[in-house]
C-alpha cells in the first residue's frame, strides 16, 4: 500500500508541480517524480543577516529604550535588541512602555 501512495504522490507532482508560466517549478522535483531535495537545502552562497554581535551595549538600549519606548523606535537593529533582551519575538504585551520593569523582570 505505501509503494500505491509513493507511486501515485509521484505521479501527482509530475502533473500538477511543474508549471510552464513558472520556469523555476521544473527544479522542485525530478525527472521521475522524486522530490528534488536539493532544492530545498539553503544555499550556500546566501548571505546571512544575522548579527552575532549585539548593535547596542545594554546601557545604551536602556537609555534609548527610555527614551522611545519599546517599539516604538523606527530603528530595526533596536527592535532585535529589544527582542533579545527580552526573550521574545512579540513586544505587543510591553508596546510603548517606558518604566522598563520589564527589562528589569527578566
């Protein structure tokens, strides 16, 4: 039964995956059918965004953070900071605070 499964999951690929009007769908899966699993490994030659280094010093988020308040800055590398330092990818709990208990909490 599974070899049934395989067998017709290749078969839907092969007519339904690749598109003419989208040249890059003949890389997803293979001559046969079989997922081309090349394709979907990250590339090597991506570059990557991520910053191990953090941008502000702690007394200098603090004393922006201050400032602006959480989120509510324009500067993206202040917002990652923020993150960090909290722990969290959602500010929408602490958006706008100035006291910085929160900080101070975790």
């Amino acid at each position: 039964e599974d070899f049934i499964r395989q067998d017709w999951a290749r078969e839907m690929r092969l007519k339904f995956s690749i598109r003419p009007d989208f040249p890059n769908t003949s890389l997803l899966i293979n001559a046969d059918g079989s997922i081309n699993q090349d394709y979907f490994l990250p590339s090597r030659t991506s570059p990557t965004n991520v910053s191990k280094d953090p941008v502000y010093a702690p007394e200098e988020l603090v004393k922006r953070l201050r400032e602006e308040g959480i989120g509510r800055a324009g500067d993206k590398d202040l917002m990652i900071a923020t993150m960090a330092a909290l722990g969290t990818t959602d500010l929408k709990d602490v958006l706008g605070r100035k006291d910085l208990k929160v900080l101070n909490d975790r």
